[in-house]
C-alpha cells in the first residue's frame, strides 16, 4: 500500500506531471489534424497513466493543468480548455483503477499483463474521446457529421499513447537497466540492428519513389528485445522504432509517407500499437517465463536440501535405452562420488549387505515382471563403514506411446528409526522386568547390552548416588573390566572426580575426549589406563524433581568426541535408566508404604472394614471391633453386617450397600447395636473395590464414630432455635443488641447487630460484619477518644463497659446513646464484648432540664438568703439592738426597781444578746460577708474559728496546695459543702477533731474534710441509698450544687471517721472574681 504523500511531495509530482504531460501533448501535436488539433499519436496519457499507477491518485492536478497548458497553446479559449482537461484528467484515473483492480502487476511478470493494460487502456479511454469530442462540438469547432470519427481519432491516439509509454514507464529502474547491462555485447548488437533496420525501413528502401513495405523487418527486433532483455528491453525497442517511424514520417519519408496524409497518421499508430502490443505481451510472457524457471530451480533445490534433511534419494532407470538418473542424496546415502555417475544393478548388488543380496535380486526380478510398487528394507555393505539401513521402494511408470515402461523409486536411510525402535524395544522389555520385581541391576544390564549393541566399540555403565548424596557406587557395567568395576565402586563425588564424579557433583554432562590428558582424571588416569580405556563421557540421570540419581557414563577405547547421533542416544539411554531406577525405587516404597497402611489401619482410631457383596463383613480394624464390642475378628467375621444396624436404619444402610455395588461412592450417618446392646451413631464414607477386570468384588468403607457429635448437633439445634427466638426478640426491642469484637491488630468488627442499628447509625448489620470502624465516624468527634479509651481499658481489665455518648447521622438532629456490654477474652487473642445500646435523648433532656431547674434553684436559695440575711442584719437585729437599749436604759432608770423586776430585765437583755448573736450566727451562714471579700480562704479560717468557738471540736484547716480565687460560683459551692460537712460533723459524728484540706493544680480545685468520729455502719456504705435517707437532703443538695459546675462528691467510711470528698474542675487561670457578682454582693 502507498504511503500518503506530503504536501510538498504531492507538489514537486503534480508539477513534474504538468511539465511532462505538456511535452508529451506537445510531441502528439505534430501529427494532428490542423482543424480538430485531434492526433492519432499521445504520449501524454501513457504518461499520465504511468504517474497515476506509480504516484497514486493525487497527483491528478498535474493531468489537469497540464491540458489546460496544450490547449491554451493552440488558442482554446479557458472553458473549453477545461472540458477538454476534464475528460483527459478522469480517463488516466479510470484506466489506473482498472488495472488495480484486476490486480496489474506492474513489474509485468504475468502473461496476463499486457492483455490488462491493452483492455484498461480501451476502456479508459472512452471517456477522455467522449470529453473532448463534445467539448469541440459544443464550442462550435466541430460539425456534428465528423463528431465520430472525432471521437475515434481521440480514442485511438490516448490508447495508443497508453500502449507505447505506460509498460515502458513502469518497468523503468536502476535494477533492470543493470541486468540488462551484463549484456553489454548482445545489447549493442540490438541496439546497431535497431539502427540498421530503422534506416532501411524508413530512410532508405525508396525506389522510383515507392518505399517498400519492409516495416514486418522491425517485428524480429522487438521479439529480441523482449525475450533477452525482459519486458523493459522490448519495450525500449518499440519505443525507438516508434520514434524512428514517427521522425521519418515528420520528414515525409518511411513507407507510411506513400500514403494520403489522413491515412499516414492510421498507418503510423497501427504500427506503434502493434509493436507496442508486441512488446507487452511478449515481454509478459518471457517474464514469467523465467519467473516459472526461478521457482522450478528453488523448488529443486528445496527439494534437495528436504531430500538431504530427509536422508531420502530418488532414482529412475529406463530399460530400453538404459538411461539412468541419481538424485545427489542417493549418491550420499550409497558413498558413491558424482563423476561415477549412477551405478549399474551389478554394481548395486554390490554396494548390499551380504545377507541381504537374495532378497534384493528377488526384489529386482519382481520389479522386472510385474512392475511394483514394492517396498523393502536393505543394509549397506559393511566394507562402505558403517552398516546403514535403507527402506527402498519402487514403482513404474509409462514411459511413452508405445507401452515402454520406465521405473522410479525412493531410498531413504532409516537407520537411526531402526536402533530407535530396537533401542525402545529393550527398553519396554527393562520396564516390563522392574515391573515384574526383577533386581535392578539385572534390568539396567540388559539396557547398557541394548546400547552397546546401538554403536560398536560403545562401553556403557551406570553409577548410582547413595542417599546422603556423596558417594557413586556400581549397578551396571557389562562390558567394562571388573577389576575397573570395584577400583571406582564408592567414589566420591566432587568437582574433579573423573567423569561421572564431576558430572553427579555439577549435575551436567562432562565429556572428556582424551583421559590420558584431561585434569579431571588427574586421580584415576593409571586405572582407565590399564584397562585402555581412553574417551568417557558421562551424563547425570536426574528423577521427576531433578534429584541426581547417579550417573550414565560411555567409553570409548580410543580418544572421541560424541557425535549427534551419540548424544540422542545418551539422552533416550538416561532417561530410561531414571525411569527404572525411580520406578524400582517406587516399587520398594510402595511395599514399604503397605507395611506402614497395614500398621496405620491397625491403629487407626477409626473403624475400617471390607464388606463382600453379600454384605457379609470380610475384615475389620481393631477399632471397629471396639464399635461392634466384638473381642475378636472370628465373632463378627462372616455374619451380615445389617445385624447390627438398628431397625431403623436397615433400609438406608441396604440402599447404600447396593448404590456401592453398582459402582458408586456414597456416606450414611446411622445407629449401630452392639453385641452387648450399647446403641452409638456412625458415619460412615464406603467406596468399591474392584478386581483386575474392573468387576465390583466387594466395598471399602471407613467409619467415624459421631455419637458426640450427635449429641452437639442437638445442642445446636436447640441453641438455633433460641437464637431464632432471640432474633425476633433484638428485631422488635427498642435498642440494639449487639456484638463487638476487638482484634489483635486494633481492627473492630460486629459479628451480630440487631436490625435497628441502621435507624441509630445508617448502617446495615451486614455492612459492620467485617469492618465496624465507620460507626466511629458517626460518634460526636468530642466523644470518640473517651469511648476508645473507655474500650481498650475494658478489654485490658475484662471489666464490664458502660458508657454514654452522642451520635451525629447525616440529615439527623443528634442523639444520646447508653452503651453495656460485658467483655470475654476469645483464644486468638481478640476481644468480644455482648452488650445493648438504647437511646436516651429525652433522659438527657430531662437531665438538662433538671440541671437548669437545679441551677435556677440554686441561684433562686442564694438571692433568698441574701435576702433573709439582710433583713434579719438590718430589721430584726436593729430591733433587737433597740430593745436591748430600752432595757437597759430601764435598768439604769431612777426609779428603783425591786429585785425580781431587776432579775427579769437581765435575764431580758441576755435573752437579747443571745438572740442577737444567733441571729449574726445565722446571717453569716446564710450568707458569708467575708466569702467576697477575703475569698474561700479568708472566709473559711473565719467561719472554721467560729464552729470551733462555739462547738469546741478542733478544726485543722490546711490550704498551703491551694493558690488564687476561683470563680464566685465555685467558691460558693464549695463554702457551701463544707458548710453542710461541718453540720453533719456537729450532729451525726461525735468527732472531737475535723480537717478541713484545699488544693489546686492545672486541673481542678479539691476539697477535703476529715472527721475522727463513729464513721458509718456497714449497711449504710453506699451513700447514695441509706445514708441519704438517713441525712436528709444535705448531701443531695451537696451533690446537686457540685454536678451544677461539673463537679463530683464521694464519701469514704470507715472505723476511722468519714472523709468527704470534693473535685471541681479549675484551670489556673479561673482567678478572678466576676466584677458583676462582687457588685451584687455588695449592693445586697
């Protein structure tokens, strides 16, 4: 196929096209009608064509222009130039496509050749006489009565055009002109026949004026050229004459110029197309010619060489005129030299082995009287070498009309077919005695006799490795000496141990030509010497898994190198040695492996039995005797293996007794009795046995006691059923049942979920079997470190999990979730928690709810004891303060009392001063001045030096961990707590002695207050039961006021006392006072 040519290619060949088909239009011009311009002679087609076929399609423009540029030359206007320029453009086109597709060979190498150029160029030019007829006609330059002979004229002079340059054109090359040019001599001599001829035709036979018709003289130049110079020669020559005739009929001189000038021009292409056509076809038909010729010498010589790798000969012998032919390999196969040429019979008779001469000469005299075809097998004499074997054949054929007979025939050398199949015969008869037991070293004997036997003065042994793979020890070596024999028996292999030691040791083949000078013998070279033994060549023999075996060595008692021939015989010679050394070797394992089955069986904790076909029991292990509670074989033997199959299952236990029989395998679970009644399940796999003639003599069966596992299967049963029940219940409980599982490698799975977590976290139960990672992703990003931390402690400790968390799902307000779940360790090492999580948005809720009602409680006791505190400081204790006045005024009056008056106005004051006291008591509990002013500390000193005061307990109060203020509220909180703690003390403890501790670090504030009193009875050490309901609502409202800033409250009890416990979380820089409470404490 032609490539696509560039832009500047497709230029440079239209431009080239153009310039060529103008000189040729301008060549054709001279002998044109001087009216029309239409001539009988344009080359401008052929070219055109030639550029088409060579150049491809594309270059049509360079057609185009081209006529556009001859017919412009004689005055056309530009539209009917363009007419004309249109059917020349589409007729080249047209033929072209033609010849490609009756596949021209443009190298004209066909016969059919020139027929296809001549019908192309008929057909094609139908169409540019057409155009440029009508073209003419139209435009008024040609009357409608010469329209056809116009049209004709056209068509003639583009034909012939084609016919005279196209074949030239395209068989124009280097390559041709060179083998033409190796004729240099015979080439000239055409070339001055050209000259000569052409002057006498067209320059020079005129008499009285009249040329002789002497143009047939130009015919035998054209042959010539065709048939010597192949079809460029006879086209050249055509050429030249066609431009002799045309230049000597320019000059009004040649044969044709006896003519009228209208026929002069029919007369000059008559003679270009019938030489043209000449040329074509003979040309065609020499090439092909010498192309049939090129093929039959291959063929030939493929033939020979096939005949050569064939090791066949061919010959043929006429009787009549005692001709004789001899094909080279017949000549090779019988070592006979080519100049001798083709023996005779006698001479034939000769070249036979002795013993094979009668049945040739019968073979000969057959071959005389009936005339074949026969076949039969010789050997060469032993004098010509080696004795080879010939397969010969022979048949006649008829040799002409007369009825003569001429005979062919075939010899081919089947000498190494022959050993061949001796060879494998031995070697089937050594398979077949390991097969049969016999020792090996007798059936490896008889297969080096076969190879010595294969070549003559071959001396064969082999060497077999010991299993630790060190030494080579003699199994076979009938031709060596003995005395050699045992002085190599056990050598050690390595890499400079003779032959076959080197070659176990590198597990290739070593050739040594010569002993006596190759290092590898260097240690053994006096004992080959001694027994003159010189060439070894040994090959390793591998088994199936190329494991060295041993060795096959072959000596030789002359220095040698092995020959092809050697080495295939090698090769067949090692690979049967390592099928009978491995197949003895599977031989001795496989009665070894029945040893060690039968002892197996014995021991097997399973029963096997052998059942005949009567279903009575052959044989049985010990184990199944065990089953049957038979002591011995003699107590079960020969009874009917159904009597102690239990009643209900004797039906099936028959069914696959017979489905055995006929052939099949089959299994059965079923219950057997005892001979002592004890009832157990079996299951057992029972397959045929079959004899040598592939008849079913009896069943195998081998029997698992499964009565265990019957009972378990139960249990299985009845815990799927539970687990069913259980299902249905985790589908309709409102949380979510569920496993978890924690690997080794950190990964977590769910084995189980219940339907409903795909409501909770938008994934299916399936989807969380293998992969239960992405629930995380749906955990509150401020949740997932402490729920892992909370897992991986639960699965360090094995304590149970609880947790409460929340849930964000895409599209879904976010949730709170409960998790429990109670952790087992599993034996990989894993983790698997069986737990429940419901939801407990709405108790979170109500939580938040509570918290902020609790808050506003909390906010609601402080303004009301500010407020009470304040009313009683500023109302009832200025009353009393008023009274206490009055009173004492009165005692103090002038006018005398009497002494009880004077008693009951004291004890009035001091009821007053104790009133006024309790009520400064009760306004600092309510509200503590100092709390704002001096802080948790001041105002904790103060109120501790006030209990101590009043109670007389020793209050300790240790703050040197405590550093800076906290938050109003959370100073508040804790005066409170210990406020309630102290109350407690007074009332339940009976302590004499209380420490009050505050600290701080980065993290939180703690508070402790310790009592040495009676501490809490055992029934009331959880705190949150009876010891709440015992104390009221103190320590409630304690817990209440921590939870509220995100506290927390323990109690500890013991014979000691009690120790209350406060943690507030309180970074370091909570300092500060809010300005905002310090003001409403202060208006208050």
């Amino acid at each position: 196929m032609q490539a696509k040519p560039s832009r500047q290619q497709l230029f440079v060949r239209s431009l080239v096209l153009m310039l060529a088909y103008f000189a040729g239009g301008k060549l054709g011009l001279f002998f044109s009608d001087p009216t029309t311009h239409i001539t009988l002679v344009w080359p401008a087609t052929g070219i055109a064509v030639a550029a088409i076929l060579r150049w491809g399609w594309q270059c049509w423009p360079g057609v185009f222009l081209g006529t556009v540029l001859v017919e412009n030359s004689l005055g056309h206007s530009l539209l009917l130039s363009s007419g004309m320029a249109i059917g020349n453009t589409l007729a080249p086109l047209l033929a072209a496509q033609l010849l490609r597709s009756m596949r021209f060979d443009e190298h004209f190498t066909q016969r059919r050749a020139g027929l296809k150029v001549l019908a192309a160029s008929a057909l094609g030019m139908v169409i540019s006489a057409t155009g440029g007829a009508m073209s003419l006609w139209l435009a008024g330059k040609l009357p409608g009565t010469a329209l056809w002979p116009a049209f004709l004229r056209w068509w003639m002079g583009d034909s012939g055009g084609v016919l005279m340059l196209t074949p030239f054109l395209l068989t124009w090359s280097l390559n041709e002109w060179r083998v033409i040019w190796r004729r240099w001599m015979e080439l000239f001599l055409l070339c001055a026949g050209i000259l000569i001829v052409g002057w006498m035709v067209f320059f020079y036979s005129s008499v009285g004026g009249t040329w002789r018709p002497l143009v047939f003289l130009t015919l035998p130049l054209v042959v010539w050229g065709s048939l010597r110079f192949r079809p460029l020669g006879g086209m050249t020559v055509s050429l030249l004459l066609s431009v002799i005739a045309t230049w000597a009929l320019r000059l009004s001189l040649g044969p044709f110029s006896n003519f009228e000038p209208s026929d002069q021009a029919f007369l000059l292409w008559a003679f270009i197309v019938t030489i043209s056509v000449t040329a074509v076809l003979v040309g065609s038909l020499q090439a092909e010619r010498e192309s049939d010729l090129a093929r039959l010498r291959a063929n030939e010589q493929a033939l020979e060489m096939a005949q050569s790798h064939a090791r066949i000969g061919n010959w043929a012998h006429d009787p009549q005129s005692g001709t004789r032919h001899w094909s080279r390999e017949m000549f090779r196969l019988l070592r006979r030299d080519l100049a001798t040429g083709p023996a005779a019979y006698e001479e034939c008779f000769a070249l036979a082995h002795p013993d094979d001469r009668e049945l040739l000469d019968a073979n000969h005299k057959r071959m005389l009287e009936t005339g074949g075809p026969l076949e039969f097998v010789l050997r060469t004499n032993p004098a010509l070498g080696t004795v080879r074997h010939l397969n010969c054949t022979v048949h006649s054929v008829n040799a002409g009309d007369n009825g003569s007979r001429q005979f062919v025939g075939t010899v081919q050398d089947i000498t190494e077919r022959t050993l061949a199949e001796q060879l494998r015969a031995e070697q089937a008869n050594v398979i077949e005695m390991i097969a049969q037991g016999a020792p090996l070293g007798r059936t490896l004997e008889k297969l080096l006799m076969a190879l010595e036997a294969q070549a003559e003065s071959m001396l064969c042994s082999i060497l077999l490795l010991e299993e630790k793979g060190e030494r080579l020890h003699n199994v076979a070596a009938p031709g060596l000496p003995e005395a050699y024999n045992r002085a190599i028996d056990g050598v050690r292999i390595g890499p400079c141990v003779g032959s076959c030691g080197t070659a176990a040791f590198r597990g290739e083949r070593v050739v040594v030509e010569d002993i006596q000078t190759d290092p590898l013998w260097a240690d053994f070279r006096n004992v080959a010497a001694e027994h003159g033994l010189r060439a070894c060549w040994s090959t390793p023999i591998f088994d199936s898994h190329h494991r060295v075996l041993g060795t096959f060595a072959v000596y030789y008692l002359a220095p040698l190198l092995p020959s092809p021939e050697h080495l295939k015989l090698i090769d067949s010679a090692t690979n049967t040695a390592a099928i009978c050394i491995e197949r003895h070797r599977d031989i001795t394992a496989l009665l070894q492996s029945e040893q060690r089955l039968r002892a197996i069986i014995e021991n097997e904790p399973e029963c096997v039995k052998v059942v005949a076909r009567d279903g009575t029991l052959l044989e049985m292990n010990p184990t199944g005797l065990s089953i049957l509670q038979a002591n011995s074989i003699a107590e079960a033997r020969s009874r009917p293996l159904i009597e102690f199959i239990a009643p209900e299952h004797r039906e099936s236990f028959l069914q696959l007794h017979q489905q055995v029989i006929n052939g099949e395998q089959g299994k059965l679970a079923f219950e057997i009795i005892g001979l002592h009644g004890r009832r157990s399940w079996m299951e057992t796999h029972a397959v045929p046995l079959r004899n040598a003639k592939g008849e079913v003599h009896a069943l195998l069966a081998v029997t698992r006691d499964v009565t265990e596992r019957k009972h378990a299967e139960a249990a299985v049963q009845q815990r799927l059923a539970l687990e069913e029940r259980f299902s249905k219940l985790a589908t309709t409980a409102p949380g979510i049942i569920y496993s978890f599982r924690l690997r080794n490698d950190g990964s977590v799975c769910m084995p189980y979920a219940s339907p409903t977590i795909e409501q909770i976290s938008g994934y299916r139960p399936e989807e969380l079997i293998d992969d239960a990672a992405k629930l995380f992703k749906r955990i509150h990003p401020g949740d997932v470190e402490r729920i892992w931390d909370s897992i991986l402690e639960s699965a360090a400790k094995l304590t149970p999990w609880r947790q409460e968390f929340r849930v964000q799902r895409p599209g879904m307000e976010e949730i709170w979730l409960e998790g429990r779940a109670t952790p087992e360790p599993e034996s990989g090492g894993s983790i698997l928690w069986h737990g429940f999580l419901h939801d407990i948005t709405l108790r979170k809720q109500a939580e938040a709810d509570r918290q902020k009602l609790v808050a506003q409680l909390l906010h609601s006791e402080n303004v009301e004891r500010r407020r009470i505190a304040r009313e009683l400081h500023d109302t009832t204790a200025q009353h009393l303060a008023a009274t206490k006045l009055n009173l004492d005024r009165l005692l103090h009056h002038s006018t005398p009392v009497n002494g009880e008056q004077k008693q009951i106005l004291f004890d009035s004051l001091n009821l007053i001063e104790q009133a006024v006291q309790e009520i400064r008591t009760l306004t600092y509990v309510l509200h503590p001045p100092l709390l704002d002013e001096l802080g948790l500390v001041g105002a904790l000193r103060d109120y501790a030096a006030g209990i101590e005061k009043r109670s007389g307990i020793q209050i300790s109060v240790d703050t040197e961990g405590y550093h800076g203020r906290l938050p109003h509220e959370i100073e508040l909180v804790l005066f409170r707590v210990i406020q309630e703690s102290l109350a407690n003390v007074l009332r339940h403890s009976g302590s004499a002695t209380v420490l009050i501790r505050l600290e701080r670090d980065d993290v939180e504030a703690r508070l402790e207050v310790q009592d040495s009193g009676r501490g809490l009875p055992p029934e009331n050490a959880q705190p949150d039961t009876k010891l709440l309901r015992r104390m009221g609502v103190g320590i409630a409202a304690m817990r209440e006021r921590l939870r509220h800033v995100g506290g927390k409250l323990n109690i500890e009890s013991d014979a000691e006392g009690v120790t209350v416990l406060a943690n507030i979380p309180a970074p370091l820089q909570s300092e500060t006072v809010p300005i905002k409470i310090v003001a409403e404490e202060l208006i208050s």
